[in-house]
C-alpha cells in the first residue's frame, strides 16, 4: 500500500486525524452551572442569614465560608460523572449493536475481496442508519477505522493502549477533586482554629487586671469554641463528601475498564479474522508487507543506535588508552 493512497485511505475514513476518547468530557459546564446552583446560593445564605439561629445541619453546611466551595466541588465532581456514565452507557449500547447487528450484516451482505475502504463506509452507513445520533468517535468504530485504513495490521493493538491512556486521563479532574475536597476541609480546619486562637489572644491582652480575667474568659469562650467547632465542621463535611463521591469514581472507571477488556476480546478473536477474511488477498498481503517493512525498518534503526553506542564506546577506549600511554612515557 503506497504512501498516496494510505493518505487517502487516511483522508476518506477519519475526517478528522485528531482522535477523541468517547466518553471523554469537558469539566467546565459542570463547573459552570453548579457555581450557578450551588456555590451563588450557599453564599448568599451564608451572607444573608444567621447560621447560629439554625439547626445543626444547617451550621455544617452553610456556617463558614469554606462549606459552599466544598459543596461546588462535590457537586461539579458528581454531575461530571454521572454525565460520564451516561457517555458510557451510550457507548456500550452502540458497540453492542454493531457486534450484534451491524457487522454481522454488512459482512454477510459484502463480496470477498471488497476494498477496506468501501468496507468501512458501509458500516459507518450501517451504524448511522441504525443510530442517528451515535458517536463517530466509538472505540469499535475507531478500531475498525485504524485496521481498514492503515497498512500496518498490528496498528489496533497499538490503538489499545493508548485507549486505556485516553481512559484514565478522562478521570483525572475527578480524581483530583476528590483530593482537593479534603484538602479545602483541612484549610477550614485551620483557619477556624486560628481564628479563635486570635480571637482569644486579643481578648486576653486587653485584660487590664486580674479580676477582669474571669469575666473576659466567660465571655470570650464562647466565641472560641464557636469559632473551633466551624473549623472542625469543614474537615467532617469534606471527608463526609469525598468517600461517597470516590466510590462512584471507583465503580465507573472499573466499568469503563471492563468494558473496554470484553471490547479488546471480541474485537481479537471474533471481529478482526472476519474483517480480515472480507477484504481482498491482495490488500491483505500489501498490509503484511507493510507491517514486516515496518518491523524491518525499527530492527534496524535499534542496530544503528546500538552501532553508534558502539562506536563512542570504542571511541572513549582508545581516548582512555592513548592517555594512559601518554603519561606512562
């Protein structure tokens, strides 16, 4: 296969060369709009309202400034990935169909021998018929892409890693934020304490006698204690939402990743000789011949970088022995 119909063949089946995890998702619009429904709200409570004349529940979540942008992340995290299990959901749906329905059809209805390029479009027509409104960027569709339309027959297995990449990646944010939710909790903690610590120092050192020191302790204490148990309430609150949001975190990305395992099983043992047995010997062949040049040429570029290590090895030997012989004379 030439280098002008491999750009071709690139051209007609992607569209588009950038690729695009399925199930990836940008974090900005569930940042946007919970800073709209819950971060804006609970700081106008906060502002507006006295939290001391409420109950305790309300004291933990809205009694100091650190509570709502505790509540903003969780709430973004969450959304985020409930969005992303409705991706994935989406995406299992549309593989299924096309290991189930759409492949098995276009196969038994295409001639032996039929081009990958004509191959591919009848199952990108097929799943469009099917579904509409489907991703054009699902991993099956996308494998199917790579092995029809690339010279290399080892390219899908290539493809597979850097799925499991994209996949991981795709979870980074939330990971993040289920540290940072701790994090902002800690910050709450500290800050409270040293607000009360503050509080009292300054009480103490306005103290002009020692009879004095009994009713300032009574009246300042209060305000400490206050001021210490909102500094815990942030690090309760924090832990409190960060277990249950790592959970969802950790069952969704174990669900994507077996999903993707069953996908890299049928795909080897069952979709890929099928594929591999329609398209035509010739193709095939130039595919094969591609892969070995392809191998060929890596062998040879490790033998002309272990040559080269070769030769600066040989070349410091000689650099080491004729200094040597220098000082011996």
């Amino acid at each position: 296969m030439s280098a002008v119909f491999q750009q071709q063949t690139t051209v007609s089946l992607f569209g588009e060369t950038k690729y695009k995890y399925p199930t990836e998702l940008s974090f900005t619009s569930p940042l946007l709009m919970t800073a709209i429904f819950v971060l804006l709200p609970s700081l106008l409570m906060l502002n507006l309202l006295d939290s001391t004349t409420y109950s305790r529940l309300y004291q933990i979540l809205w009694g100091n400034w650190i509570s709502p942008f505790i509540l903003w992340f969780f709430a973004a995290s969450a959304i985020y990935l409930l969005l992303k299990k409705r991706k994935l959901k989406q995406e299992m749906h549309t593989s299924q169909l096309m290991i189930s329905q759409i492949i098995p059809a276009i196969l038994e209805n295409s001639e032996n021998g039929i081009s990958s390029v004509e191959l591919f479009k009848r199952l990108k027509e097929g799943l469009i018929q099917m579904i509409p409104t489907a991703n054009r960027w699902n991993i099956l569709l996308s494998r199917c892409r790579l092995f029809l339309g690339h010279e290399r027959l080892n390219i899908d297995e290539e493809a597979e890693f850097f799925e499991r990449e994209y996949m991981r990646a795709s979870y980074a944010l939330p990971r993040f934020m289920i540290w940072a939710i701790p994090i902002l909790g800690f910050i709450g903690t500290v800050w409270g304490i040293s607000n009360g610590i503050a509080g009292f120092s300054n009480a103490m050192t306005s103290v002009d006698s020692v009879s004095q020191v009994s009713s300032t302790l009574k009246d300042n204490l209060p305000i400490v204690t206050s001021s210490l148990a909102a500094a815990f309430d942030t690090t309760f609150l924090a832990l409190l939402l960060s277990i249950p949001l790592m959970l969802m975190m950790t069952w969704f990305e174990k669900t994507e990743e077996n999903y993707i395992i069953i996908l890299d099983e049928v795909w080897l043992y069952d979709l890929k000789p099928k594929l591999s047995a329609r398209i035509s010997h010739e193709q095939n062949r130039q595919m094969s011949i591609g892969g070995e040049q392809q191998s060929s040429n890596e062998e040879l570029k490790l033998l002309a970088a272990q040559v080269g290590a070769l030769q600066k090895t040989m070349q410091d030997l000689y650099e080491t022995v004729f200094a040597s012989s220098l000082k011996e004379q």
